[in-house]
C-alpha cells in the first residue's frame, strides 16, 4: 500500500519537477557576426538657412539590428567630409536611441567645423557606430548628403573694453572686450584679472572712462580705480543706470578625464563671442568628465541618456583619450566633442628654451571658419622660435626663407623682444602660412 502511495505523488508531481528543470537550464546566447545597421537620412540634400536656425534638418535613423539576443547598443553617429577617414570625424553619442535629429544650427556647425564655406554645396559622408561591450561593435555602411552651409558668426562687439593694472597693464595690449547682450545697453565681460585695479573705457581711449567712487557699484566718468583681486570674472555694465556688477565666473572640464575629479583646476573653457558659446581645447584621457562652475559642484552638467544635452547633476560622459574641441551652449544646454589631431605651440630660445617649460599654446581663430589658430599677446625675447605639436618635436614647422610660408622642419624664425599676436592658417595643409604682427 505504501508503494502506491509513493508512486502517485511521483506521477502528481512530476510534470512539476520537469518545469523546474528545464527553468534553471541557463538560455545560451550568441553574437549574430552578420548583424548590420542600416542607416536613412530624412533628405539626401540640405541647403541650411540661418533664419531656420532652430528649425529639424535632417534626421538619421536606423532600426534596431539582430544582435542574436536582446540587447541595448549604445550608438554613435560620425560624420566626415567625403573621401575621409572618419579619423577625424564629428562624433555625436546618441545612447540607446535610435535616430539623431539635427536642428539647422546644429548641422551648420558641425559642418562648419569639417572646414565647409558659407554657400558652397558639398557632401558628407555619415555612419552608426552600435557598440555591445569592448568586444562587439558593428558600424552601419556609409551614406551620403549635400548640404550647403551659412556663415554662422555673430557679431557681439562693443566700443567698451576692461583696462588696468589687473586687465592690460594700464592700456600696453588691446583693453579685455565687453559684448553686447539681450538688453540693450547692458554689456557683458568674461575676463580673467589679476591683483591689481580696473576702468572701464571706450575705444581704447581715455576720452571716456568710467570708475568707481566710493566702491558702491555706481560708475562715475573719470571716477576711482576699482581694485580686484585675481580671478577669473564675469563683469556686467549697464550704461543704461551707469552700474555694474563682478562676480566670480569661469566653466571648466572636471573629471577622471582630466585632472582626477578636481586634484588640480579644471580645463577652463573660454567664451566665443562669435557663437554665444563657451570652448576649450583640451587633452583628455580615458575616463568621465562633467562640466561645471567655477571649480565648485554648486552647479554642474553632466548628460543622462548620452544624448548629445546636458543636463543639471547629470551623469559622467565617458570619453577616450585624445585632444579635443569641447564646445558648450548655455542657451540650449547642447554640447559637442571634436576629437582633432594637434595642438599648436610656440617654442624656442625666444620663449622657453627650447622647451625647458611647456609651449606657448594657440587656440583656434573662431573668428574663422577654416583651420585657423591665433596666440594673443605673446612676450617674445630676442633669439628663434618654431611651431610645433603637441609640445613635441615629431611634427614642426618653420620658416625657409623667410616669406611667411611655413615649411616642415624648416628654418628657425627670428625675433626681436616685444609682445606679438601670432596668426596660423592650416586651410591648406600643404602650404600652410603664418603672420606675425
């Protein structure tokens, strides 16, 4: 009896004892090593206008591919001019989304940046990049699109500028720009000072100054001297009240990235009147970064979603190493990451013997749209100087003859003492040229 017992429990309960095992065998998943992305554009060709600034011109988008398993890529779209590389491509991070739109704006720029003239059509090539872990990625085929870029620059300037001991040593290089802003009469500076005292004056003349009596933020024609300490500011005068306001004020990288999370200052971005943007060249490594103000987590943007917008808190962006044009818009809140080859330098017996300290660094003209770099208000001694990269000898440029062309491994060029703006243009890189004025 009890034998017939034990068998029906076993016939009950079987079934239930199949369904348990076959749930713990584990599901075995494999790469599909014939898994593609197939990329569309919204309009094979794009003449941008700039009253259409923020108006969608293009969208990219592709479906999800068959990795062979569920899974959740994260994409990059890299655009390049045709016949590139992609070497040095713009790169977009679009997480695990599957298309990007581009405003008009953002599509000027990019395209400006990949060295495009104002009305003239030419074509890009675009690719998706869907990255699984370090070890699966797959990139889409190479699709094409014309487009005809504008000139994207504004014109910010004002009359006014900043001059002082603390500015320009009291007029002896060009006073530190005010720009216009939103409000009319209401200027805005970016500058950095040093300890020592300021006036605010118009076209680098004395015929007009304005300082401070009394230190209590009303201006006076030809009034006192305002003594500061040395910072970095951001200094807004109203014309209209004959007023003014300094607060400290800079944007900076921080991260693994670059300098550990804050072990020494950040990268400082600088501000571009010709975009209303804030830019940096800067060398980072393998890491995150973050954005934010004045060396202080107070306020700081990081991006949640890696979509190309940054956001308050936000999360780390992940970067790889490599020099970089770190581009950011506190309109929009949008930013952008342009990974470049070389960064430009002054070395020699006339600066820094021969590199004994770091090279005197250009940044880019954004004055321009080509490859153009300037170094303002360089103090040169007598004796040589050259260019190169990346504070090394592996690629540098000086001057055979003498004729304002650059030659690779050329001639050093010689100086007088004095303090230069030197100008680089790389727009044809195989003659490329300087002025030194």
């Amino acid at each position: 009896m009890k034998n017939i017992v034990y068998k029906w429990i076993l016939f009950i309960m079987a079934p239930f004892l199949l369904v348990a095992c076959f749930e713990d065998e584990p599901v075995l998943t494999t790469f599909n090593p014939a898994a593609t992305v197939e990329v569309s554009l919204s309009a094979s060709s794009v003449v941008l206008d700039s009253e259409m600034a923020d108006t969608e011109a293009l969208v990219i988008s592709w479906p999800a591919p068959d990795f062979g398993y569920e899974a959740a890529a994260d994409y990059t779209v890299l655009m390049d001019n045709a016949g590139g590389d992609f070497s040095e491509a713009v790169s977009l991070s679009v997480g695990i989304n599957l298309e990007k739109s581009l405003t008009t704006g953002q599509l000027n720029g990019y395209l400006l940046s990949l060295g495009f003239e104002q009305d003239i059509p030419g074509d890009i090539q675009i690719k998706v990049v869907a990255t699984l872990s370090n070890y699966h990625s797959i990139e889409s085929g190479v699709v094409t699109l014309n487009a005809t870029a504008y000139e994207d620059l504004l014109d910010l300037s004002t009359s006014w500028g900043v001059v002082g001991s603390a500015a320009n040593n009291w007029g002896a290089t060009p006073d530190l720009p005010f720009y216009t802003t939103s409000e009319s009469g209401v200027l805005v500076a970016y500058v950095t000072l040093s300890d020592g005292e300021i006036k605010f004056r118009e076209n680098n003349d004395w015929t007009l100054n304005y300082g401070d009596d009394g230190a209590d933020g009303s201006l006076e024609e030809g009034g006192a001297n305002i003594a500061v300490d040395a910072g970095a500011y951001k200094i807004v005068m109203n014309l209209n009240t004959l007023s003014y306001t300094i607060e400290a004020y800079s944007w900076g990288i921080v991260g693994s990235a670059y300098n550990d999370w804050g072990a020494s200052p950040d990268a400082a971005l600088t501000y571009d009147p010709y975009s209303d943007q804030w830019r940096g060249i800067v060398t980072l490594l393998d890491g995150e970064m973050k954005i934010r103000k004045n060396n202080d987590w107070g306020l700081n943007y990081g991006d949640s979603g890696a979509d190309g917008v940054l956001d308050v808190n936000g999360d780390n962006i992940t970067v790889t190493a490599g020099i970089y044009i770190v581009t950011v818009n506190f309109n929009d809140l949008s930013y952008s990451l342009e990974q470049i080859s070389y960064v430009w330098g002054v070395v020699g017996s006339a600066y820094n013997n021969w590199g004994a300290t770091p090279d005197a660094q250009f940044t880019r003209d954004w004055s321009l749209t080509d490859e153009a770099w300037i170094l303002r208000d360089v103090s040169l001694l007598d004796g040589e100087w050259k260019i190169r990269a990346n504070n090394d000898w592996g690629v540098n440029y000086g001057d055979t003859g003498a004729d304002g062309t650059l030659e690779a491994n050329g001639d050093n060029i010689v100086s007088t003492a004095g303090t230069y703006t030197i100008r680089l243009n790389f727009a044809d890189p195989d003659n490329p040229s300087y002025t030194i004025e």
